[in-house]
C-alpha cells in the first residue's frame, strides 16, 4: 500500500486533516484514496475521536472495511468496522467505521452534535448520490452552527474541483495522481446492425485468446450481462464467468472480487457498480459497453424511467482506470472516439432525477423548511419537492405547512423508506398486519429479480427457498424490535400482503381497464400494464409496488400484488371517499348526477341520483369549462381584444390591484367569475349565450373596469375626427394603423397606459400599404419623411406631401377634394 500513488501526498493530508476544517482530496482511479488515507489518518494518532468515511455503495462499504482490518491483522468490529442497511459490525475499539451514506445521515438526525467523531470523508463524491449531497449539506450546517472543531474531508476522483471549492471555498486542495501503469485505449465502435451483447461476448473471447490476464466487463443491467453469460458457456474450464450487480446475495459478489484461483483467469460482467472503489484482482483487461441505465424520476406522474443511455466521460475514466490497477492494461471501449467526446463531462447527480420523498422527510426532520438556507451543489428541484411533500402529505406523515406530523417523526425514527414507514405505522395496533407488513417491508428492500407477484417471495421465503432468506430474516428481525414488537414468519399470511401495501402506496391501487388483459388504471390517474401472460394480468385490483417506464413505452409494472378491494374498504375506510357528482357527459350529451366511491381517481362503485339542483347544475357546467377549457366559452372578437387589453395593463401597470387574469388563475377561479353567469343554464350548448366581456369584467371589478378605457383605449382620434382602432399585443408595443395624411399636423406619437407606453406608428400610403413604422413621429417628420415624400409625390400625385407635414392640417381628401 505504500507505493501507492496517495502516499506521496500523505503528509500533505495529514496537516490539512490536523490544521484545517475543511479538505478537498482530488485523486484520480487507483491512487488509493479510499484505502491507504484513511488507514493512515487512523494509525497516525492525531484523532481523537472517531473517523467516519462514507462510501456510497454497500458492497464498497463491506471491502474496504474488510480490507483495512485486514491490514491490521484484526478482525472487522476490532479497530475498523462497517454499518450498513441491516448489518452493523463496529465494537468498542472502533475508530475507523465505514458507514453508508443513508447511515451517515441518521447519524447527524440522531445527534446534530456528531458527538465523539472527529473527521468524516465523504469518499467517491464524484458520484453525486442522493445521500451524499444530502450528508454534506447537513454536516456543513454542524461544522457552522454546532462543532467547528468538526473536521470534513470530500475525495473525488473526477468531478471539477472548481465546483467543490464553491461550495467549500475555504477548503485545503490536494491533487493526486492516478493508477500507476499505463492503459492502453482502443475504440471499436458498433455497426448500425450489430448487438451490443454479441459484440461484448466476441470481444471477451478474442482478448482472452491475445491478451494475458483477467477481464472486467461493464453492461448496462443485469439482463444484458445474462445474455453475454450464456454466450460464453462454452469458454474452456481455465476461465471463470462471475456477475457482478447490487441485486446478488453477498457470496456471489465476493466470488467476483475474490482473485481468480491459481491457473485460472476470470470473466466479470459487472454494472457500473464496478466504476469506484472496488478492486479486482487480475483485472489487466476492460472491455466497456458504455452504456449505464439511469433512473429518472417524473414528478408529474410519480413515476421513475428507467433510460439506457452513454456514460458520462468521467465514468469511461473510471472504467479504463480499473485495467491498469497492477500492471499495464487495456481498455477496449465499444464505441466510436466521436461518441465518447459527445457525452458529458460528468454524470448528472443524483438530487436532479430522483424520487425525492425520503429527502423532504429528512428535510422536515431536520427543521430545513427553506432548501435553500442549506449548502447544496446542486439544489433539490422544486418539481420534485413539491411532489415528494404532496405524498407525505398523503400518507399522513407531513402536514400543510411542511411540519411533520407526530406520525411523520416516528416514521422518521424507523429509518425505512416513508412509504413503508407510513404502513408500519398504521397497523401498528392490528395484531394481524404487523406481521406482514414486516414481512413486506423487508422484502422489499431485498427485492427478488423478475418476481412480479412479490407473494411468491414471501412463500419462497417461508419454505426456505428464497436466495437471501436469512438476510431477510435478520432484517425483519430489525424492522419488528423498531417497531417494539416480535416477528414471526409463520404468521405471515399472503393473502394480507396487497391490504397493508396500500397503506405504503394508495396512489398505486390498480384497477383492471374494462375488456383488456394485463391493462391497468392506478389510482393516480396514469395506465400501467403487466405481461399478458402473467398470472397478475387478470386480476381485478392491483397494488402496484415497482412501477417504471421505458422510452417509447407505457409504464411497466414490475412488482405487484392482488388486493381484495371489498376487503380493502371494509378494513382501511379511510382510503376511500364517498361523493355526489354531476358533471357534463361528452358521450351522451347529457348531465350525469351519481353518487361516486372513489380511491384517487378510480371510480369503484356509481349509483345514480335523481334530478340534480340548480346548484349542481351549475357545478357541473363549471367542471365541463375546467375540464375542456376556456375555448369551450363563446369568445368573439371584441371579448379577445377586451382581454388582450387587460393583460397588457396588468404588465404595464403592475402597481394597480388587477387580479390574475392569464388563463391558468381563470380555469383556478371559475365559480368566483363564471359561476354566476351559469345559473339557470342546463346544457353546454346554453355556454355560447353567456357574455365572457361581462363575466370578467365583473371581475375586474370597479372602477378598474371603467379605468381600463382610460387607460387602454379601444381608439384614438385623429386630427380629422376619426377614430383608428389601437392594437394591442401581449409582450408587444400597440400598433396604430392609419393613412400618413391624417397624421400631419401631429408632433408627436400618442401615448397610452398613464403615459408609459408609446404607440407605433404604422404609416400608411392612399393605397394603404405601410410607408413606415416609427415611435418617434417628430423624428420622422423631421429625417425619414422627405426620402417618403420624394417617392410619394410621383407615385401618388393627387395627394398632398407638404414640405412640413408636422405643421400641414390632416385630411382624408385629395387634392381636387381640397380645392373644390
């Protein structure tokens, strides 16, 4: 370890750690940053309390921490340990503990004072997880408020330093240099109709017939490293195949780290979990798809898409930098030198394309009500906030104003995700759910791949054939001694898993479209499909618990169980609402009234009403106008421009009391200004008879509505006495169109909006055509006015072109006319 690349810079990072509060460690793939620095900080003596070193993968976590104790010739727990989701093996001795980012955010919610800690690293910031960003903010905010004795050191290995300084500007940089041996980058692009699979599975076996050594291969997901696996069964004996994803049980992921046994090379096919901090033994060869699946989240739908695209050009310097660890390598990139350029610098974080529910929670807990107050890279998208907040609110974990409610803070005390916190909580007192609603939560955090009826896990779990059945054990072991209770996966009863899930998710409750198959409603209001020839595809009522969506297709469900919706309604009441609609049918062209049971947006159960009342009538025409939109109202010409013209003094006179009038506050505030105006209606038809001028300009309201014709008139009069329309655009100057003729005598453009807005002049010719367009009509008279004059008088010569139009009396009439 000590030949290192980040031992030459050791005693440069011992003093930043000693004597400044802040340190930015720049070290590039395989300077060994994540191993040989903290080790050192920790033999060094110089902390007397702890060191936290954050690592954004568990997998990383476990190694490292694994590693160093090896180093020290101790066991995990003694002097270095780990804490991650489910698993935690630190002990008294403890000094150096590796944790995972969400771990490291608990610990500053559990003790804002971090008592006891000394340094915390953020390693890998690069990365830009959701949990890092967050950490860091929360940890700034400490070392400001709380602990300036409080030591922060972020390493990176390729994000810009500039950014970080920004955010820390009083920080110590350090640079280091990278891997130690030379990678060799070779580009073989795809053709138009060759696979990404197949290309991957030929390129292994030829490098593996004229190249030494191990290979590390990355795909974009699972599914492609399965088929490149089956495409290499055939590989002699000598050559081991090992996957490497987040998805597989802890001892196949050690099988891919663990050095290949001796006269043996090995194969792995790893995801982008392989990019940092992990080191493979052997590697000398990389082969890079360069392609990586990336999780965006929508806001609008509360759904995640699920995109393969490009890696950004950092994450194609992690991937060489893993072939020259220990010796020269090669990297053999998949893709065209162009390509790799046209990607960008660095991979859009994490905190901008996220489902940002568990970050409002953990905002709310922390009393943050204003994101901005805290330091972030990045700030957390509005969008996303608001979505994330709309949700807590409608699980009951957070009120109106953004506090959270008393359920909203025990949830955050179970460290789960909110979803299934929320649904802990709420069957906490029924005996009969807490089981299995333990029993979910846990699997759920150790999903099955390709299992979309998440009751068979749970079956699978209870006959001892499920992959990870000890791991999810141990885990509801955690959740239950949480939730100050015991488990038992024998009372775990399948049929109950959909009725507690929707406690987790009620705007996923399914409903099956009439006359299809494996075609659902959620009750969000967005469609969701399932594989026809699955067995969830005719089931009445879903709960959708793993929903994505593809590129060019709808949403796909990935996980889900059958719900008993009668049972649903007679257990959690709350869920449902019962009401009385009335509303125009666009089918029938008719008024329905019906009483409704409703679950968001599904419509369970309709029971026709008698003839509705006036009241309702109304109401239901309002509902057809919010639905259709305004257009659906009779807009002729005068009530546009009447429009037109209130707008535009509300952006030139915004220090008078206009209430909003932009289409979006009109559809927001129907029953305050239409609602009147509908009484009495019975059809939409009747719509065209009402008077839009009117409805508005009551609310306008007096005397804005008599002011507007001051201030904006219609016309104006032109020195002739006759009136000329005034134009009015919104984001444009008014336009008056007129005749030059009727302009002499004029000094000047007019104004209107209490003088703050000059119209323009479009000056036209007898034959009405435009001469010129000014705002400036004394200068006009004065410069441009004699070229017009000159053309004019040969091409019009009836008419008048005095030598001082601004002093010449207007007319309309020619020359005969003038002087008969």
């Amino acid at each position: 370890m000590s030949q290192l690349p980040i031992a030459d810079v050791l005693p440069q990072l011992l003093e930043a750690v000693q004597h400044s509060s802040q340190t930015i460690v720049k070290a590039e793939p395989g300077a060994g940053k994540s191993t040989f620095f903290p080790l050192q900080l920790l033999l060094s003596g110089q902390c007397s309390g702890k060191i936290v070193m954050l690592e954004p993968r568990r997998i990383a976590a476990r190694n490292i921490a694994t590693y160093l104790a090896e180093q020290l010739g101790e066991k995990v727990g003694q002097r270095v340990g780990y804490r991650i989701r489910g698993e935690t093996r630190v002990g008294p001795e403890t000094q150096l503990e590796i944790v995972t980012e969400g771990i490291m955010t608990r610990m500053v919610q559990s003790d804002p004072e971090l008592t006891g800690i000394d340094v915390v690293i953020f390693d890998e910031f690069h990365e830009r997880s959701l949990h890092a960003d967050t950490a860091l903010a929360f940890c700034l905010e400490v070392q400001a408020a709380l602990r300036d004795d409080l030591t922060l050191v972020v390493m990176s290995a390729t994000l810009d330093q500039q950014a970080l300084l920004g955010l820390l500007p009083d920080a110590t940089y350090i640079h280091c240099s990278g891997r130690q041996f030379p990678v060799d980058i070779r580009h073989k692009g795809l053709n138009a109709n060759e696979r990404m699979t197949g290309v991957m599975a030929k390129q292994i076996e030829s490098l593996l017939k004229e190249e030494s050594g191990s290979i590390l291969a990355f795909l974009p997901g699972a599914g492609a490293i399965n088929q490149v696996m089956e495409s290499l069964t055939h590989l002699p004996s000598d050559v081991m195949v090992c996957p490497l994803y987040g998805q597989l049980s802890f001892a196949q992921q050690q099988k891919a780290l663990a050095p290949a046994p001796l006269g043996q090379r090995k194969v792995v096919l790893a995801t982008n979990i392989a990019e940092t901090s992990l080191t493979i033994e052997g590697i000398r060869i990389v082969v890079d798809s360069g392609l990586e699946r990336v999780a965006r989240f929508d806001p609008k739908t509360g759904i995640t898409r699920l995109i393969e695209g490009r890696c950004a050009q950092s994450s194609a310097t992690q991937r060489a930098g893993r072939a020259g660890r220990l010796e020269p390598g090669i990297c053999v990139r998949l893709y065209s030198e162009s390509q790799g350029l046209q990607q960008p610098k660095t991979p859009t974080p994490e905190i901008m394309q996220s489902d940002l529910t568990a970050l409002a929670l953990e905002l709310a807990f922390w009393g943050a009500h204003d994101v901005s107050e805290l330091a972030w890279l990045d700030l957390p998208p509005k969008a996303a906030l608001a979505q994330a907040r709309d949700l807590l609110q409608t699980l009951g974990l957070m009120k109106e104003d953004g506090q959270l409610t008393s359920m909203g803070r025990q949830a955050h005390q179970l460290g789960v995700d909110p979803r299934l916190a929320a649904m802990l909580l709420k069957v906490q007192a029924m005996p009969e759910f807490i089981t299995v609603a333990i029993a979910l939560a846990a699997i759920m955090e150790e999903p099955e791949k390709n299992v979309i009826n998440l009751s068979h896990s749970v079956l699978r779990w209870q006959d001892s054939k499920h992959p990870k059945s000890s791991i999810l054990l141990s885990r509801a072991k955690q959740i239950a001694a949480l939730c100050h209770t015991s488990f038992d996966l024998r009372k775990v009863t399948a049929q109950h898993l959909g009725l507690v899930a929707c406690l987790a998710f009620p705007d996923r409750v399914a409903m099956l479209r009439p006359n299809s198959h494996g075609e659902f409603v959620l009750s969000n209001g967005h469609g969701a499909m399932v594989d026809e020839f699955d067995g969830l595809a005719s089931e009445a009522y879903l709960v959708v618990l793993d929903i994505q969506r593809h590129q060019q297709q709808s949403s796909r469900i990935f996980s889900a169980l059958p719900v008993d919706i009668h049972q649903l309604e007679a257990l959690f009441p709350e869920l449902f609402v019962t009401r009385d609609y009335v509303d125009w049918d666009d089918k029938v062209g008719k008024l329905v009234a019906e009483k409704q049971t409703c679950l968001g947006k599904l419509t369970l159960q309709r029971q026709a009403l008698p003839t509705p009342s006036k009241e309702k009538m109304t109401q239901a025409l309002l509902n057809y106008v919010s639905r259709k939109g305004l257009n659906v109202l009779h807009w002729d010409e005068s009530a546009n421009e009447w429009l037109t013209r209130v707008r535009c003094a509300i952006n030139w006179l915004p220090e008078e009391a206009w209430p909003a009038m932009d289409e979006a506050s009109l559809l927001a505030t129907l029953n305050e200004w239409l609602g009147p105006y509908l009484v009495g209606l019975t059809s939409a038809k009747q719509l065209s008879k009402v008077s839009v001028i009117d409805a508005l300009a009551a609310r306008l309201g007096w005397p804005l509505n008599q002011q507007i014709d001051e201030w904006l008139p219609k016309h104006h009069v032109m020195p002739t006495g006759t009136q000329k329309q005034i134009r009015y655009q919104l984001g444009m100057a008014p336009i008056l169109s007129v005749r030059m003729q009727e302009v002499f005598g004029e000094k000047c453009s007019p104004i209107v909006a209490k003088g703050t807005q000059t119209v323009v002049m479009e000056l036209l010719s007898p034959a009405q055509r435009p001469l010129q367009i000014t705002q400036d009509l004394a200068g006009f008279w004065q410069g441009a006015y004699k070229e017009v004059q000159k053309e004019m008088k040969g091409r019009y010569p009836k008419h008048v072109w005095p030598d001082d139009p601004a002093n010449h009396i207007a007319t309309t009439k020619t020359k005969r006319q003038l002087n008969s």
